[in-house]
C-alpha cells in the first residue's frame, strides 16, 4: 500500500503532546497543536480521531482550558494529573589521604520530577481503539519515545490490517531524541518512519 493510499482509509492518530514539543523546542521550533490538528482532518479524507495527551497540574486550570478549546467531534483531550516526586540528595563517603579523615560529600542535589503515566495511557486508548478492526486502517503516532515500539510490533503481527506511521523528528549529531527502535521497525511493510521536519511549515511556528 502506498502512502497515497493511506490517506484514504479510516486512520487514528495519537500525540504524546509533551515528548513531541519538546522534541521540536530542542530545534527552537514550537509545535502549534490547532495547527497540527487542521493539517490532520485535510490529510486524512477518513479519519477517525485525533487523541492528544498530556500530563497536567491539577491547579494549572489555565493549561485546562486551552486543551477544552481544542476538543470538537474529531479531537479528543486526554489527560492525566501530573505527580512530582522528590529524588533525595546523594552522598559519598571520602577519606582524606593527609589526615586518614573520613569526609562526607553531597554528590547529587535533591531534585524533583514530575510523572504521569500518559505512555501507558496512550498505549491502552490505542490498543483499545484499533486491536479488533475488520478493515484495513491507519494509525498515526506523534512521539519520539521508543517505548511504543514493541506495542507497534504486537498489533501488527496480531491485525495484518493494521498500518503505523510514526512522526518524529530524525536521529543526529544534534538530537538524539528519536529511539533507535522505531528504526528498526523498518522491516515491517506496513510500518512508516516519517521526518517530522519534512512538515513543520505546517504545523510549528519558531520561538
């Protein structure tokens, strides 16, 4: 099937909204999301959905609703809290050569990061939406974490009517963003690799 031909079956499209923007931001590009979803609907004659996720602050009721403005009868808002958690500060223990001192030093910071699980829930809205299809279709995955591979891998070896294209900006020197497993998924026919930058005219602005 021909790239072509893509566009014109049913096709499912799903965005791991934080890891693609910051993808792009690390090439001083800003991805502009109503942009994005516009080029989707006139690309695709059959799509079914477009399904945005990101973890989100519980109080960031700004960020809230922007996302609510961009739902309609095609785009979909996924969202999940955002958890912060607090790594501890790291210490070694050293011993003075001069004075046979032991010394105890702060290696690492305490630091904190924040998680929400927004790959496991990709993973299930998808595998949810296309395992059983009766008919060929399309699905479209905007991110640059390989952790979706082996999922990509099992529903194409489970549905032989299913296609992926993923789209994410390419490996090199610069950006080491793309996992090096989405290249090897390349031995499947079904399976597309896409250049995010072969489209960013349409759907980024510069910062």
């Amino acid at each position: 099937m021909t790239k072509l031909a893509l566009n014109k079956i049913p096709t499912f499209v799903y965005i791991d909204a934080s890891n693609i923007r910051n993808a792009l931001r690390h090439n001083s590009l800003m991805i502009d999301f109503p942009m994005l979803f516009a080029y989707l609907q006139k690309k695709y004659k059959k799509i079914r959905k477009i399904k945005y996720f990101e973890g989100l602050h519980q109080k960031d009721t700004i960020k809230q609703e922007e996302l609510a403005e961009y739902e309609s009868d095609v785009v979909e808002i996924k969202t999940l809290s955002r958890k912060s958690y607090t790594n501890r500060a790291k210490y070694k223990n050293f011993r003075c050569n001069n004075c046979q001192t032991n010394n105890k030093v702060q290696v690492l910071k305490p630091n904190k990061k924040f998680k929400s699980n927004i790959d496991v829930y990709l993973c299930s809205e998808l595998m949810s939406d296309v395992i059983n299809r009766k008919r060929k279709t399309h699905i479209v995955l905007y991110t640059c974490d390989g952790d979706f591979a082996e999922m990509i891998k099992k529903l194409m070896e489970i549905n032989s009517l299913l296609y992926f294209t993923v789209v994410a900006p390419p490996y090199s020197s610069t950006n080491n963003y793309l996992s090096s497993r989405f290249k090897e998924l390349g031995v499947f026919e079904r399976y597309f690799l896409v250049d995010i930058f072969s489209i960013k005219d349409k759907i980024t602005i510069k910062k």
